[in-house]
C-alpha cells in the first residue's frame, strides 16, 4: 500500500569527501538521474538530493531496489565498478526509517553545520525537479508539504534557525582564524557566485570586510551580487592577476575536475601566506596544491562545527525540534493510513449509490417533477447519514492500525471488490 517509502543515503558521515565528490550530482546529472530512476525501477514516488554533503534517493516501492540504484548512479558519473563503494551507503528500507531520515536531513539536523539553512533550499529544488519530472505522486507532494509545514514551525517556535552557524559562515570563522595574526585587512577573491558563494560575500559584507573580490564566469551574476554587497567584480578571464593579489581564495566552483591545480599555483611565484578554502564538491582546489611552499588548503570536511553562541542556540534547541518532527510525523502517518482506505470509502460511497439510484428507477415514472426532486434530496441526505458511521469508524481503525479487518468486512458485506474505486458523484 503506502507503507513502503525507502531511502538510499551516502553522506558525510560514513563517505570522507574524496568518495562524496565521485558521486555527487550536479542540477543536470540530478535531472538525468530521476529520468534513469523512472525508466529503471518501479517506484510511484522518486526524489534525488545531492548537496556538499549528501547524494540520496527517496522512493516509493514494494521491491528493495538499493543495489540497482547505486548501479545506475554509477552509470550516470560513468564509474564502471561503483559498487565497490556500497558499504559507504546507508540503506533505510523501513518506511518509517526513511520518512523520520527525511524530515530530519531537511530540518538541518544532519547538517555537518547544525541546523545549515542553505538545506532547506536545496530540499526544496529536489522537490521542484521530482515535479518537473512527475515522479512526485500524492504521497510525496504531501509529504514534501509537511515537511515544509515542520520547517516554518521550526523557524518560529524554536532558536534552531537563529543566529549564523551554516556551512559559508563557518568558512568566514575559519578566514578570521587564520589571518587574525597574520595581515590585518586581507584581500579576500571569492571564486563562484552560486548560493554557498554568495552566502560568503553576504557573510563578508555583515563582518565588515573592505577588500573583497568577486569572479565568476558569468559576468553579469557576480555583477548584481557585487553591487549587493558594495563588493568589486573582476573578469574571469583575469583571474590569475586576482590569485597573486589575493590572501585569501575561497572557491566555490562547480565541476567534476579540479580548477585550480598544483601547475598554475606554482607559476604564481607566491611570496607570502596564501590561504585556499575550497567548499566545492567534487573539490575545486587540487589536494596537492598545498604542497606549494606558503600554500595552505582547507577543504570542506575541515570546515567544522565552531563552538559559537549561534551553534550552541541551535544544539540547545534540537529536542524541541526533534519535539515538532515526531508531531509533524504522527500526523502525516494519519493522512497516510486514512489514504489507505479511502479507495475502500469510495467503493462504498458507490455501492450505497448503486442501490439509491436503482430504488429510484422504480419509482421515479410515477413521481411528478417536484416530488421527483424532493424524493431525490431525501435519499441522498440519507445515505450520507448512513455512511458517515463506518468512515469514521474505518479512520479510527486506521489510527489504531486495524483497518485491514474492517475493509475486509465491508467487502464481504456490500461485495465492494466489484465497485469502481473511484466515486462518480
């Protein structure tokens, strides 16, 4: 029935970073990957989500399809013998599992950085591209919607949102750490404008940074951030002349292949400290970049949770959330359990009609237009009394998880498996 929602997640927390930017799935590689899914398996309902952290599939099905999925991601990257890397999976294939894992990857609660914002979002557009590609049904645009339901309760009820403990901030804690001693007003390039880049320049502009460089290959999108942020945009094609000016990098570039290689830092001729801060996946900056003497290099997995007040509100106010969650679930299990029986309500609400509309047939030829009309209306309002006690009481077993015995009881009482399951009133 609807019991049968099932996860297949790799993220940071079983997969270092080097295993996370093999797999990771760009916007058109997720797209490509939900036309894949909907052509391979048998699923009514299919979500992809890939972020820095996490590359995960949602999907409802009877059948485990696990193994085949991680195949055919490994067909979508091109990696011939991807599942070697199964073991770096997490399989979730109870369906309680799976929707609890959702609710909380989408509240943030298994963000690297609790309580990171920038997920919300990026649920969101997983969302968006499920629709676009109809592998969204009933189930998962109402789960979809309790979900985004849970998350502005969050935001209003609890400190969990507060304050600006998320992946990009943390970067902009590292670069005050790591220049505090060493130039007082760094020259800071940020390369690539997307939203974790962006969020960086915002970020930079609320700490009061002056000297703040902005390059992306689409000129015109770093210029509407820069004038934003009061920030200088320079010319992709330039970038080699910001590098040597720059003490900081932070890079957020989005490919399969490093951008920035070990070749190109060393013909910099760097004299003094420079600081790259990658927080691209798969990484933008070459590991061994940092073998180039007065080059160091922090990926995102060394980008981690700073002991601050902000971090510290939101740790305090897991269990409150964790509070919304289990209500926000309990109803939607409700929906999910009622939905259960609603093709069983319907044949009813049908085979009741069956019945009114052949006892009028017997009598209507002798009845004139008004007593017609009024013989009408009082059947009718009738079988809605009649039907009103076994739907609620159909919904009160299912709230009890003993539905199963009372369908089958109205089947066998009004022979429903010959009615249509959907009503034609």
């Amino acid at each position: 029935m609807l019991q049968n929602f099932k996860a297949i997640s790799l993220s940071y927390k079983k997969a270092p970073l080097d295993i996370r930017e093999l797999i990771a799935l760009d916007e058109n590689s997720c797209r490509q990957f939900i036309q894949t899914l909907k052509s391979f398996i048998q699923a009514s309902d299919i979500l992809v989500l890939s972020t820095c952290n996490r590359t995960e599939v949602y999907y409802n099905s009877d059948v485990d399809y696990s193994t085949e999925i991680v195949k055919l991601l490994g067909i979508t990257k091109g990696i011939d013998n991807i599942t070697q890397y199964l073991d770096y999976f997490t399989i979730l294939n109870e369906h309680n599992d799976a929707v609890q894992h959702l609710f909380e990857v989408s509240m943030g609660l298994e963000s690297q950085v609790v309580g990171d914002m920038q997920i919300t979002n990026q649920v969101k557009q997983s969302y968006q591209w499920a629709a676009d590609n109809e592998t969204a049904g009933p189930f998962l645009h109402r789960l979809m919607h309790t979900i985004f339901f849970t998350n502005k309760r969050v935001v209003q009820e609890t400190a969990f949102r507060d304050g600006a403990a998320s992946t990009s901030y943390a970067a902009i804690e590292l670069i005050e750490e790591l220049t505090a001693d060493v130039v007082a007003e760094p020259k800071i390039l940020v390369v690539g404008v997307g939203e974790i880049g962006a969020d960086v320049c915002r970020h930079l502009k609320d700490k009061g940074y002056q000297h703040v460089t902005i390059t992306n290959r689409t000129m015109a999108k770093a210029q509407v951030l820069a004038d934003e942020c009061g920030m200088t945009v320079l010319p992709f094609e330039d970038i080699v002349q910001g590098l040597k000016e720059a003490d900081v990098i932070v890079s957020s570039v989005a490919r399969e292949t490093p951008f920035f290689t070990k070749e190109m830092i060393q013909r910099l001729n760097v004299l003094t400290f420079k600081f790259f801060i990658d927080l691209s996946v798969p990484r933008s900056v070459e590991a061994e970049v940092e073998a180039v003497p007065g080059v160091l290099v922090y990926n995102i997995d060394t980008i981690q949770n700073k002991a601050s007040a902000a971090l510290q509100q939101r740790i305090n106010s897991v269990p409150k959330v964790r509070a919304i969650i289990e209500e926000s679930i309990e109803q939607f299990n409700d929906w999910s359990k009622e939905m259960m029986v609603s093709p069983t309500i319907n044949k009813l609400k049908n085979a009741l009609e069956s019945i009114r509309q052949e006892e009028m047939a017997r009598f209507m030829k002798k009845l004139g237009p008004k007593e017609a009309k009024l013989v009408d209306n009082i059947t009718k309002s009738m079988m809605q009394k009649v039907i009103k006690l076994p739907v609620l009481q159909l919904k009160a077993a299912c709230k009890r998880g003993e539905a199963e015995t009372l369908i089958d009881l109205l089947n066998d009482l009004f022979d429903l498996e010959k009615q249509p399951t959907d009503s034609h009133q």
